[in-house]
C-alpha cells in the first residue's frame, strides 16, 4: 500500500505547501507518506509541483451534471438563475466545458504519472441538499456518470486507473448493493476501473452512529456485504464524520436556505451543511485497522480537512496511531 495525504491547489492549502512546494515534500519525509492526491483547482500554475510528488489525482466534483449534460438550458437557468452563474460555475454553458474540463484534468494526471483519478459518480441538486429526497434513482445516476466518463476518455491519453468514489446522498453511488458496481462497471468503456471506498460517506448514510466504535462496526459490515466486489476497492479515503445529528437537524427545518434570494447565498449555505455533514476527522480507534484485514487497496489516502500545518500534522499522527502496524505494514518508514 502507498499511503498518501490530500491537497488542493486552492490558495490557503497552496500556502502551507510553501515555495516550490517545499514545506510539503518536508511534510511528507516527516510523516512516512509517499506523496499527495491532487484536487486541481483552475489557475494555478501546476508546473510549479516538483515531479515525483503527485500519487493520484482527484478530478472536479461539479455535483450538478445532468442539465449541462443535456445542454439543458432551461433547467440550467432554474437551477443557477442566470447563464452567467452557469459560466461561472462550469466555465460554460454547455457539456463541452465539462468534457475539456475533465480532459485537462486527466492530461494533467498523465503528465504527473499518476497511476489513478478519482471520480464522484453523482448528480444534486441544492434543492434536495437538505431533505435528502431526490426525484431520480442512482440508476439514473451511474448511467448518467458511465455517458460522461466514458466521453470525457474517448479522446484522452490518460491509461490509469479510473476509481469511482460512493457518497451518502440517496439517488446516487453509496455502495449500498453490488448491483450498483455492476451497472456502473458494465457501461464503463475503461478496462483499468474501480472503486474508492470512501470511508467517512459510509458513515454519512446512518444517521444513528453515535460512536466510532459503533461507526468502524458499521463500516466493516458494509464491506463485507461487497463480498468479492471488495478487490475492485483500488483505493481508500481514509478519515470519519460523525455528522448524524447534524443530518437530522436539516432535514426537520422549515427553511434551511432562510429565505436566500440568490443561487451564490443557497450554494453557500448548502456548502457549509455539507462540510459539518463530511468532517474528514482523523480516526482515534484502533479499530478502524480491521478494515485491512478485509481489503488490499492500493492506495491510501488520509483525506483531512485543515487550516493550519498544525492541525494537518495532529490528524496525521492520530490516524497513523489508531492505525498503528498497518501503516508501516503497508510500506511506510518507521521515524
């Protein structure tokens, strides 16, 4: 196993990567980790990242698709209120911003030799961000994320693995039956596919976890469930979120977007429910090293949220306590 941690290209996570990315190759030789997932955020100058430093590679999660997708103007308009919102979210008012958008994200990859991208097989909308009552199935969902990657692949020279990551939203990718694997996969046109298993989206989906121990012995069974499907788990997004209480919050409020007249102010507030819903805490129980037992992936990520060099170093440690001879197992040095 390759242990990496999780960065952006956004200006605050670009700041504590210091000069020419110094202070996180430092970081890295600290901790015992092999390198660092990429988010890339546009506009940022990604020749500045020295080569060797890059593991993998998690591409743009727009979250509303199927509009664009289907060059749905009208829905577009309802959903952003205006064709300059959608510019401004997408970088265009049709699929073709979303396909060079992905296309350039997986050049990029290619260029850093990363073995692997990371793709969130999902479409929601703010409307249902709360109440958790989509109008579609997750049938719909993957078949909609199969026509988009497997496009977005067509004219691309990426050959790496393709790893598509569950969320919690019902209508979507949970990984709560295998059948969801199976359609996925089967309309997929890239041989080297496969799963992130994310582990703190498991935890989202039950509302009653109260503890971690309760949380890991939920998220073993849920494994389990996969039976032989779990060798097609490439990678993990390793971190909790203990956020049960939280859901159930939004979904009995009366008017969870308090009466916000524009879509920036609802995209706002759903972005801050959704950050208190997906934490990325550090684990604190050993626990959570049984899940090794049941799966080999690849890759590990340690995928922690973090506004200091501080903060970012205590979840480190923390995780690699609980996971303890795991780590080191997995190829990590000893310090």
């Amino acid at each position: 196993m390759r242990f990496l941690l999780n960065i952006s290209t956004h200006p605050s996570d670009v700041e504590l990567a210091g000069p020419d990315w110094q202070q996180a190759a430092a970081l890295l030789d600290e901790t015992g980790f092999d390198g660092f997932e990429l988010y890339p955020v546009g506009g940022y100058e990604f020749s500045r990242i020295p080569a060797g430093l890059i593991g993998g590679v998690h591409l743009r999660f727009f979250v509303m698709l199927r509009q664009i997708w289907r060059n749905d103007i009208q829905g577009l308009l309802e959903l952003f209120d205006s064709e300059e919102n959608v510019r401004m979210y997408y970088g265009g008012t049709g699929r073709d911003a979303v396909v060079g958008c992905y296309r350039d994200q997986l050049e990029l990859a290619r260029a850093f030799g990363a073995p692997y991208v990371v793709f969130h097989p999902v479409h929601y909308e703010l409307d249902y961000v709360f109440n958790w009552q989509p109008p579609w199935t997750w049938q719909e969902t993957v078949d909609l994320t199969a026509e988009i990657i497997n496009e977005v692949l067509q004219a691309s020279r990426f050959d790496g693995w393709v790893l598509f990551e569950n969320l919690w939203w019902p209508g979507n990718f949970r990984l709560d039956s295998t059948q969801e694997i199976d359609r996925l996969l089967e309309r997929v046109d890239h041989e080297r596919s496969g799963i992130v298993l994310d582990t703190a989206h498991v935890f989202n989906k039950n509302q009653d976890i109260r503890t971690e121990e309760e949380a890991v012995a939920y998220l073993l069974r849920q494994v389990d469930a996969l039976g032989e499907y779990r060798r097609l788990i490439k990678a993990v997004h390793l971190c909790k979120s203990l956020s049960g209480e939280h859901v159930r919050a939004g979904m009995r409020a009366p008017d969870p977007f308090r009466g916000a007249k524009t879509f920036w102010d609802r995209f706002s507030l759903a972005l801050d429910h959704v950050r208190n819903i997906d934490v990325h805490d550090a684990f604190d129980n050993g626990a959570i090293a049984r899940l090794f037992d049941r799966i080999s992936p690849e890759h590990v990520v340690f995928e922690f949220s973090f506004r200091s060099m501080e903060e970012w170093r205590s979840k480190i440690e923390r995780q690699k306590r609980a996971l303890g001879n795991v780590f080191y197992r997995g190829g990590a040095v000893r310090p």
